[in-house]
C-alpha cells in the first residue's frame, strides 16, 4: 500500500486520469461523462493507496443492468464509490457476491484478465504521475 493523500485531492487526482483508454466501455465513455466504465480499475487503483476490499453490485436502470464496483474502507467503515457520478438517472443497486472461482483475493482475479490489467496499469501510473507534478496554482 503506498502513502496516502487527503482523499479529496486523491479523488481529483483520479478522476483527472480517466479516459477511453481506462474505460471498461470505450464505445460508450464521453468526456460529458468521464466516470463511465471507470469503477473496476479506480477501485483496483483506490486499493493501491488505501487498501481496503472490493464491493460490487448489480446495478439496475430503466433500459440497462451491469455490474459497478466500489470500495470498502477503513476496516469496512466507509464506502468509497469514485464513479457513482456516471449513473446520471435513479438505479437500484444490489450487492453482489464475486466468486473467486480458485483466485485468493477478488483483486487477484480481475488483475489475471489482460484487459482489465491493461487498463489498471494505464491508470495506475497516470494517477502515479500526477502525484508527482507539483499543485497547481
């Protein structure tokens, strides 16, 4: 686990390093709507500076059901949900339990699919990057 920032200025941080390239749905990612597909590697990310587990949920809208993943914090006392802001309509959600099917952690899993990896690893080092650059004034 690396250092952690403020989570305010993390949050800016991460969401300045979205875009199609770590969108789990590129054909469906706008700069309108910049959270759009983002969940999985954000969480995957959130966990590389505040640990914690991965939540997911079914997610159901008036012309759609999917999966959304967050972030449990904090020895399960905070729920942190850095894409919520792409549902720009009311839905439902539902937990949902991720079978590890023989992985050890729900993180080992998802990291074992190449495109997911891919994507995490674009936006792991854009947020590590950005970390780097000094505050804006």
């Amino acid at each position: 686990m690396i250092a952690p920032l403020p989570l305010q200025e993390f949050m800016s941080i991460l969401r300045s390093c979205w875009d199609v390239k770590t969108s789990f749905t590129p054909e469906e990612w706008t700069a309108a709507n910049p959270a759009r597909g983002q969940c999985l590697v954000s969480s995957l990310v959130v966990q590389d500076y505040y640990g914690g587990d991965l939540k997911r949920y079914r997610v159901k809208g008036n012309d759609f059901e999917e999966t959304h993943y967050c972030n449990i914090l904090y020895n399960g006392t905070v729920l942190l949900d850095t894409t919520a802001a792409q549902y720009t309509a009311p839905v439902l959600l539902a937990t949902s339990d991720i079978e590890l099917r023989g992985y050890a952690t729900a993180r080992e899993k998802y990291l074992s699919d190449h495109h997911t990896r891919a994507q995490y690893e674009i936006l792991r080092e854009r947020v590590k990057q950005a970390r780097r650059q000094p505050a804006q004034q």
